[in-house]
C-alpha cells in the first residue's frame, strides 16, 4: 500500500516551431493508492476527493475498476493482489480537470506491469495511453491519438518519461514529427510535502482552487496564442476507446 503524498509541483509547457511560447504553473498533485483513497474528515472533504466520474468511462463504481475495464480491453488484466498508484489532481470544491492523471501497476509481486497515462482535453473527452514499464525506467513512445490542444493536429508521437515519484516528482511528455513542424515539451517537477488533513489544508491556502486555476490557465494561453495568429486545427470526432466508454 502507498500511503497518500503530496506534491506540491512546478508545470512547464514550451513549444518549439512556429510561433514559440512557453508557460509555466504552480499546483500540487496526489499520489493515492486506488484501494485506499484518502478521505479527509467533515468539511475538509471540499478540498480533496477522488471520484470514479473523473475518471476512464466515469461510470463504474470506483476507478480502479474503471482501470481494470480498460487494461481487460487490451488484453492487459491485472492478476489478483496487484497494487495501483494514481497521481492525479482531486476534486477540489467540486471540480476537477486532470490535463494528465498516471497509473502505476504492479503485480502481487511487486513489479511494476504497466504504466497507463490518462490524457484529458477541455472538451471534456479523454484518452488513455498503455505504456510498458519502460516509461518508469527511461523513455516510452506513444503514437498521438487524442485531440488535445486546438492548435495541434492528431498526429505525431508522444516521448514519455514517467517514473513513479518518491521523495520527488519528475515527469516528462514531448510531442514531435507533425505535419506543421511543432514541439511541446511538458514538464512536472516537484518535491513531497506532508499530506492528510493539514497537508490538503496548506496546499489549498498556497494553491487556491487549484483546479479551477489550471482550466483557467490552459484557456487563457490559448486566447493568447489565437491573438497571436496561431491557427485553430480541426477538431475530430472523438471515438471513446474500447474500455473507457
């Protein structure tokens, strides 16, 4: 069992190419074990709950059996005693928005199986990439199947450096080799804090909303980036995926 962490975490996004820009944002992020979801006591419940809605098809009763739909759907079932770790935003005040959410899955014996990386647009659709456990160790590549970003096509691949944090936190996506010659590098970099009751406290006082603020953040870059010319790209029509339904 992973007892709940928390990271207070510094985000970076920068893209190369046409019309560079980067921005950066501080929050803080969970590390839960999703058989033991931490549940703050009495009104403190406001700023941290992890709910089965936010998450894979958003209709199973937790998300761990929401994970463990999508790995049956690719043939990738975890066996029986194997242990989940989430890092993720919690719903704060009643909202949530997860750019990102990463899994970490380990077997009974305590070897870590898969990596699933959890990708959200503010369109409210998401998509789940199946990772091997390279993406913990070094680097694991993901062709781009998801809408994200308004100003860039469902094309490239996805570099991916995932390792499951301890005393600190640091994650990498890069996304290369589309039509329009574009680079986004995103960073999550942080240090362990306390957590519990008085550590979701705190964190709430330094971070405001926190998730609220990251949608506002995302939305406000983007006008900025349309202001400076930036093409908008099409959106698809989003197919769930077999498993996140």
């Amino acid at each position: 069992m992973v007892k709940p962490r928390l990271y207070e975490a510094d985000i970076r996004h920068v893209r190369a190419g046409e019309r560079s820009y980067g921005l950066r944002h501080r929050s803080y992020l969970w590390l839960v074990d999703l058989d033991e979801l931490p549940r703050l006591p009495g009104p403190l419940r406001h700023l941290a709950r992890f709910d089965a809605r936010d998450h894979f098809g958003g209709g199973l009763p937790t998300i761990r059996a929401g994970l463990d739909r999508f790995l049956d759907s690719k043939d990738a079932a975890l066996p029986a005693g194997s242990r989940v770790s989430m890092l993720a935003h919690a719903r704060v005040f009643g909202y949530v928005f997860n750019p990102i959410s990463v899994y970490w899955c380990h077997g009974p014996d305590g070897e870590l199986r898969h990596v699933v990386a959890e990708v959200h647009n503010t369109y409210g659709e998401r998509h789940c990439y199946l990772l091997g456990p390279e993406a913990a160790r070094g680097t694991a590549r993901a062709e781009k199947e998801f809408y994200v970003s308004p100003f860039l096509d469902v094309d490239g691949g996805y570099r991916m450096r995932l390792p499951e944090p301890d005393d600190r936190l640091a994650l990498m996506v890069q996304l290369s080799g589309g039509a329009d010659g574009a680079r986004l590098t995103a960073t999550v970099r942080g240090e362990r804090r306390p957590a519990g009751a008085w550590g979701a406290v705190r964190a709430s006082l330094r971070h405001p909303w926190s998730t609220a603020a990251v949608a506002v953040g995302i939305r406000f870059h983007g006008i900025r980036l349309w202001l400076r010319g930036l093409p908008v790209r099409p959106r698809p029509r989003h197919v769930p995926q077999e498993g996140v339904k």
